[in-house]
C-alpha cells in the first residue's frame, strides 16, 4: 500500500510498504478513507519533535472502516465507519481513569500515531486499543463532517471547557488557525456573551468574519481596546490562547480579568516569561498541555445535531498519491489554505 514516510528531517517520501496486520489482541485494522495533513505533521518533517521515529507512516488526523479487529476488540466490528483518536490510550491506567488520557502511562500512551508508530497517511492504519481509540461515526455524519472529531476539533472542544466559560461572559481568544476556529466553534456552545478573536491574518480575520457574524474579530494592535469595550470586570472573562507566539502569550494575560482562567493550548518554539511581578494580584489560573481526546463520541453527537461544523476549514482536496502537493501547498499556506482533505486513490 502507499504510506506517505518520515525519512529524516526535511525529507517526507511516498512509499511502498506492506499493509499493517494486527499486532495484540486490542488492535483493529482500519481502512483509510479520509485523512489530513496537521501543523504537527510540519513540526516532525522541522525536525521538533525528538520522539518521532524515521521510518513511520505520518497522519494522525483520519477517518475510516474498520476492516478487522483483535479478539479482544468490543465495541466494533469489521464494516464500522469510525473516527480516529489522535491520542493512543489504555483506558485503565491511573491517568486514563481520571481521563487524563494524554498522559497514559501505556508504551503507545499519548501521541503515537504518525509520530512514534504508523499512522495514517496511508491506505490502512492499525490503531491500538481500539475500544479507546476509535469511535463510531453516527449514520447521518459524512467522512468530511467527522474528519477533525479526533484531533484538532478534539483540542478545541477541550480547551473551551477548560476556560471555565459561564454563560455571558466575554471571551478572548487568540488565533483563528485550524485549531483555533475549532476552540471557536467549542466556545460558542458555551453561549458567551461576546467574543473576541484576535488574528494577525487578514484572511483568517475575514473567515471568522463571515462565518461568525456574532463574534469580534481583531488584529493584536486592537486586541486590548477591543476587550476592554466588551468586558464589565477589567478584562476577559475567559482567554484561550492558541496562536503560539510571545506576543500573544503576554496579551493573553494583559487581557484577562482578575480571577480569570488563561488556558494555553497553542504549541511555542521557545520559553515563554512569566512576569509574575507584574501579574502581581491578578490571582490568574493558567491551564496548559496538551489535548485529552477522550470524548469524540460526544463530539461526533453535536456534529450530527448540527451543532458544530468544521467542513468549512476543509479548502482543498488531494488524492494520497498526491499528498507532496498538498504538503506544499499547506505548509507555504498557498490559495487561503485552512486545511487540506486526503483521499484514497482507489
Ligand atoms: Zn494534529
Ligand atoms: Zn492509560
């Protein structure tokens, strides 16, 4: 089958390789019919991800069919249409069982697929603890509407709800990347009362825009003007950051109100400061880490109810044999690139 490979650092090649087979008793082997390309997919062909393995398919952001299970698989049978979960999880360790499931103290615990083990920028993946790592896509729910259910809309879903958000508060959130209109689209279920979202980007400022009529989106230099016209207390309310540089680590802060929750989701290249002299008294609680993907089901309920929509980030689409063109476009954000759909050749 083709499995798109990391070589070595720079160096992502299409390449022939036998199709996986199960390996334990709790694998399942699924049929690759919808995949994406991730800004993690780019950190690993960067060279920042130590723990990637040369060697290994990438891809962890997929959809399928199971076509075959371990014998001690449950949930699932051979046929079933599943979404699958970025993160690999036992389901019975100390940190599973409080669904902390990021931290499973399992070998494959965590993120493996596409960085450890073969994911799913192939024809076929084998997932491990597929009772965990796998969920049933509703009958109504397309491969598009399902595709982000295990990875970045499981992020966005995530970090809404560690942002303590109560109905009517006034909201921060900086960056409207992929991750960032999933944590968008998460918030808003939370029914605030104004939303702010600050983007560098003009045509991500003008995305939000149009598909968020009801939300305020602003560039860094409005930002503070922007929260303080919206905020009764001295600032947010909640703030998620998720655009990942120095200049928006401060503001999410700057802009948060005292006592509020200042959650930290997005991925830095280097060590942010902390000036906790002058945060003196703002008695903030910072949440950060990364995402627990342990509730796709309930995700995939409000997608199938209508309530969340990602389809509209999907801008492109590319056959796997394709996928060098669809790296290149995504990673030089070529033609208002959000994200990129892959689909099997056959
Ligand atoms: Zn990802
Ligand atoms: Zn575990």
């Amino acid at each position: 089958m083709l499995a798109y490979t990391y070589i070595a650092k720079g160096d992502f090649q299409l390449r022939e390789k036998p199709r996986p087979t199960l390996q334990s008793s709790r694998d399942a082997i699924v049929r690759v019919t919808l995949s994406s390309i991730c800004t993690s997919d780019l950190h690993i062909k960067h060279g920042s991800v130590p723990r990637a393995v040369p060697g290994i398919t990438v891809g962890h952001e997929m959809v399928g069919v199971v076509e075959e299970i371990g014998a001690d698989v449950a949930s699932l049978r051979p046929g079933d249409r599943v979404a699958v979960n970025v993160e690999t999880f036992c389901g019975s360790c100390f940190f599973c069982r409080h669904g902390w499931v990021n931290n499973c103290t399992d070998p494959d615990g965590g993120w493996a697929l596409g960085c450890r083990i073969d994911g799913g920028q192939a024809e076929y993946v084998r997932v491990p603890y597929a009772d965990q790592g796998l969920t049933k896509i509703p009958s109504g729910v397309t491969d598009r509407q399902a595709l982000f259910a295990g990875d970045i809309l499981a992020t966005g879903y995530w970090a809404a709800d560690l942002a303590e958000v109560q109905p009517g508060d006034t909201v921060l959130l900086l960056g409207a990347g992929p991750t960032g209109i999933c944590t968008l689209q998460s918030l808003l279920l939370k029914e605030p009362g104004a939303v702010i979202v600050c983007e560098k980007d003009s045509q991500r400022r003008a995305f939000v825009e149009r598909r968020y009529p009801q939300v305020t989106a602003v560039g860094p230099e409005e930002v503070r003007e922007a929260v303080a016209a919206r905020s009764r207390h001295g600032g947010a309310d909640a703030v998620v950051e998720a655009a990942g540089v120095p200049e928006t680590f401060r503001l999410a802060w700057e802009c948060a109100r005292p006592n509020s929750v200042v959650v930290v989701v997005a991925l830095y290249d280097e060590a942010q400061v902390l000036p906790l002299p002058e945060m003196y008294g703002k008695n903030l609680t910072f949440k950060t880490g990364g995402v627990d993907g342990c509730r796709c089901g309930e995700i995939l309920e409000h997608i199938a109810a209508g309530r969340l929509d990602t389809t509209p980030l999907i801008t492109h689409t590319y056959p796997l044999s394709r996928i060098q063109d669809a790296y290149d476009l995504f990673e030089q954000r070529r033609d208002g690139v959000i994200k990129v759909a892959i689909t099997p050749d056959r």
